[in-house]
C-alpha cells in the first residue's frame, strides 16, 4: 500500500460524529469527485476501505443509492506491468441525483462548481469538508521520496476556492500554492512539516506521526553524511599535507648537508614525521621530547617544507 492509499484508508476508519461534519465530509468527496452534476455523480477512491465510507456517507446524508465497482490501472514499471486497483462510487438514475445536489442546496444548473459555504455550518465542518475533498482528489507523495501533498482539481474557480479555505485555516497557518498541469488545477503543500500538519488536521494522526519520523530519520542520516564528508575531505587535507612534508624531509636527507641543513630545533621533529607519516599534528606535538601545540608543530612543518624548497 502506498502511503498516499494509506492516508486514505486512515481518514476512512474515522467517521466524524458530528451529523454536521458528515454532511460537510459528503459534500466534499463528491464536490471534489470525478463529476458532481444532475447528468453525472460519480466519486472516484484510492481503496476499497474509501470507497464503502464515501458509499455510506452518501446513503446516510442524501438517501441515495450508490453503486461501487472497482477497475484496474495499468502501469509500467521497468520490465514488468503493475495493475493498481481504483474504485468508482456511482450514484445512479437522474431522481437521486436530483436528491443529492438538492441535499446540497444545489439545482444542477449552477454555472460554475464553486464552494458553498453554506454546507459548512459550523467551525468543525472545515475539516471534516477538507477530509472529504481529500478522499476525492488528494494525493500525498511518499515521504521517503519528498514531502508534498496535492489536490488536482478539473476546475480553476473550483480549485481557488479549495486554496482560499485551506489558508484561512489559522490553526495550520499555510499557504497553498496552485498551479496548472495537464489540463488541471493543483493545489499544493510542500515541507514536511505543513503536509504534516494539514494530514494530522484531517484526522490521520498516525500517517502525520509516520512522516514526521521518517523525516527525523532522514535529517539525522543527512547529518551523518555531512559529517563523514567534512572528516574524509579533512583526512584528504591531512595526508596530503603529510606525503607533502616527508617528501621535503626525504629530500633534505638527501641533500650534501643531510639533517644537519636543519636548525637544530626542528631536527628532532623532521625525523619524527618522516619516520610517522600517519601520525596527527597533535600526536606529533605530544612525544616531542618537548612538547608543544597543534600549530606550533604545524608552524615548523612549514618551516621545514619552504627550506627544502631552497635546496
């Protein structure tokens, strides 16, 4: 199951105990639905579980029968075909539509689809309306991959109002954006924790608890990574400083003078380093038979490498 289907078949299990809500819940998963006409209802579902909740809703709120069948998408995927199962809930003959739309304070002669906010009859009913248009129309993109929700909706002025309500929802304090995309209109969240918060807002508290985890998860590894590339490029700085550095010494001892070419203070610490490659500036510092600071040992490192230069 994708998480987007399991976000659905959470949101299905909760039906709201408000009637109010569950008014506001039907009319959004069939204003939102594939068509939502006097010629045409019909309400298109991600899952079985969804299906049967948009089914029950309908029955309950408008006193229509439905019909549910179920067809099968086919994908490619690679070499192989993958068929996912979609499932349309009908409602059938022109009397129960009219039913329905009437339900709704609507005649079926409307000039545009446009949200009525007159079937939001209370503060709670926004949720419950938007948990509906989800059901209908809405797609959340696996957080493992990204985290972005969507709303494609057939019709601009339709999709604008859907853009309105959810911004005006101040307990979520987000600004959908919307734009055009094959011949649809695309509300959409991006971030994770806004499409976090909306999806816990429209009741699937344990698919908002599973992004934001798999977000953790993906934000400590990112760290991790970030971390072992700093300390490989700094290894990388490290053993190029020191293949440098015992070069110089080698060709020092090579030299007529040999180590004696040397000051006498940095002798001890030519010798060192040429015979410990591999050791750290610190570790360097701390077995000189005198001790002394990380960049003080870097200092006549340096020493070494420009009179080698000389020679």
């Amino acid at each position: 199951m994708s998480f987007s289907s399991g976000v659905k078949t959470e949101l299905s299990r909760n039906m709201p105990q408000n009637s109010c809500c569950r008014k506001a819940e039907c009319y959004g998963l069939l204003l939102f639905g594939r068509s939502f006409t006097k010629s045409e209802m019909v309400v298109k579902c991600a899952n079985r579980e969804a299906a049967h909740h948009a089914a029950q809703l309908i029955a309950e709120i408008a006193g229509a029968f439905t019909e549910v069948s179920e067809y099968s998408l086919h994908r490619l995927s690679g070499p192989h075909k993958e068929s996912q199962p979609s499932f349309l809930v009908t409602v059938p003959g022109d009397d129960q539509r009219r039913a329905v739309l009437s339900c709704f304070g609507l005649s079926g002669n409307e000039v545009s689809q446009r949200i009525q906010y007159a079937n939001l009859e209370n503060e709670c009913c926004i949720s419950a309306f938007l948990r509906g248009a989800f059901l209908s129309c809405g797609t959340a993109t696996d957080p493992r991959k990204d985290y972005q929700l969507e709303f494609v909706v057939p019709y601009m002025n339709l999709a604008k109002d859907l853009q309105a309500l959810i911004g005006e929802v101040v307990e979520l304090g987000i600004q959908p954006g919307l734009t055009h995309r094959r011949g649809a209109y695309v509300v959409y969240l991006k971030g994770g924790e806004r499409v976090a918060d909306l999806i816990a807002y429209l009741g699937a508290g344990n698919a908002a608890m599973e992004l934001m985890q798999t977000q953790m998860v993906k934000e400590v590894r990112n760290n991790v990574n970030r971390k072992t590339n700093f300390e490989t490029a700094n290894l990388g700085k490290t053993a190029k400083a020191s293949a440098e550095q015992v070069l110089a010494i080698e060709k020092i001892l090579n030299s007529a003078d040999g180590l004696s070419f040397l000051p006498e203070e940095l002798q001890e610490l030519a010798m060192l380093r040429y015979r410990n490659p591999e050791m750290s500036l610190r570790e360097l510092g701390e077995i000189l038979s005198e001790p002394l600071s990380r960049s003080g040992i870097n200092h006549r490192l340096q020493r070494i490498v420009e009179l080698a230069q000389e020679l």
